[in-house]
C-alpha cells in the first residue's frame, strides 16, 4: 500500500491511512504508472468517471494530494459532511452554470504548484463506456502551463456490486498515463477542443476496450 503523500494535508493523512486499513477488506488494489504524476508543480489530473468512490480509489492511488471539484449540493448535505470533504481539498462547483469562483479556485490551486483533480465527461458513466468530452481540463491546464496527467479507474462498479461479500476481494486497477502538455493558444476554441479529444483519447488507451466508446480507434 502507498504511503500517505508528504505535501499533503493532516485531514487527507488520516483519511488515506483509514483507507489503507479498509481497501484489503474489500478489494485488491493495483495502481500503475505512479511516475508519471510530476513529483512538484501543477498539475491536472484527467480521469474516467465511473462514480461512487472512484475519487477515493484515485486520491489513494495518487502520490500527491489531488485537490476535486465537487458539485455544490454535497456541501448542503450535512454540516459535518462538508467540513470533511473541505478538509481534504474538495471545493463546490455549481453545476450547469458558469462558476466562475470555482474556475478561478481551480486556476489559482494549479498556480500554486498542486494537483487538480477533473473528470473530463462531467457526469458519472457508472462504469460505461467513455462520454463526449468537455474542455474545462484543458482549459485550466491550457492557461496555467501545467501538465494533463490521463488517469483511469477500472472495477469500481463491480467493487459497488461485491463489497458486502466476504469471499471476493473485487479487483480495482488506478493506472496514470503519460503526461500531456498543452502548446496551443489558450483563447483558440478550436485548439482547446482538439485537445479535449486527444486527452480523452489518452484516457481511453489506460481502459479495456469494453470502455473506451467514441475513442475506442
């Protein structure tokens, strides 16, 4: 099991040493690519979004502590329920508006050297086949000069399916791609866009083929 990252916060220590107590009771864990997440410095981590707890599964996985956007309703769930999920770097993002606190939130974390976290689709594909693109990563990672790390989350539906059985220790695979680095001009939609695709086709090469849907060639 990973270590907890060192420039991380107190909160997301005892967090990821809770889960290094908890993962083995219900599913083996195997995390590659590791090296290829920049050891200092900006960066936005791009990943599938199967949902549930692949944010958990990805954050353990990480070797440095991923700050998410997480839609704005989970931090009026419960007051504790948003303390906690502030202490681990998590911020609120109003869906299906343009957010421009979060997206200048977003901009001045990867500004001071930490890792973004963003899943590329928006939405969950609960372990489907990967959505069309959006092109807020790129777009951060277009105006900060930081790097695209493709990521992908493989077996969190049936970790969802199998955890209460004892007997079955559900595979779950966090691989980390090679990093990508933006060379285009920030105000060029086009480019932005281009770049969207062939992050999500990164993406894609980290899936089984099962997964990868529109960027499967």
């Amino acid at each position: 099991m990973p270590w907890p990252p060192q420039d991380s916060t107190t909160a997301w220590k005892i967090c990821h040493s809770i889960v290094s107590g908890v993962m083995p009771l219900f599913g083996s864990l195997t995390i590659e690519g590791r090296e290829n997440v920049p050891v200092t410095g900006g960066a936005v981590l791009s990943c599938n979004h199967p949902g549930g707890v692949d944010v958990v599964a990805l954050g353990y996985s990480s070797p440095r502590q991923i700050y998410y956007m997480a839609k704005q309703e989970l931090f009026e769930f419960q007051p504790w329920f948003s303390a906690l999920i502030s202490s681990v770097g998590a911020f609120p993002i109003r869906r299906g508006e343009k957010d421009t606190a979060a997206i200048d939130h977003s901009l001045q974390l990867v500004r001071d050297g930490n890792v973004l976290g963003m899943f590329p689709e928006g939405t969950r594909n609960k372990g489907g086949p990967l959505g069309r693109a959006k092109s807020g990563a790129v777009r951060i990672a277009a105006l900060t000069g930081a790097p695209l790390v493709p990521s992908a989350v493989i077996g969190i539906p049936e970790l969802h399916k199998e955890w209460k059985n004892p007997l079955r220790r559900t595979p779950v695979i966090v691989r980390f791609g090679e990093p990508i680095h933006f060379t285009g001009d920030p105000d060029d939609t086009a480019a932005v866009q281009r770049q969207s695709v062939e992050l999500m086709y990164a993406i894609a090469r980290l899936l089984p083929p099962e997964m990868r849907g529109r960027y499967a060639s």
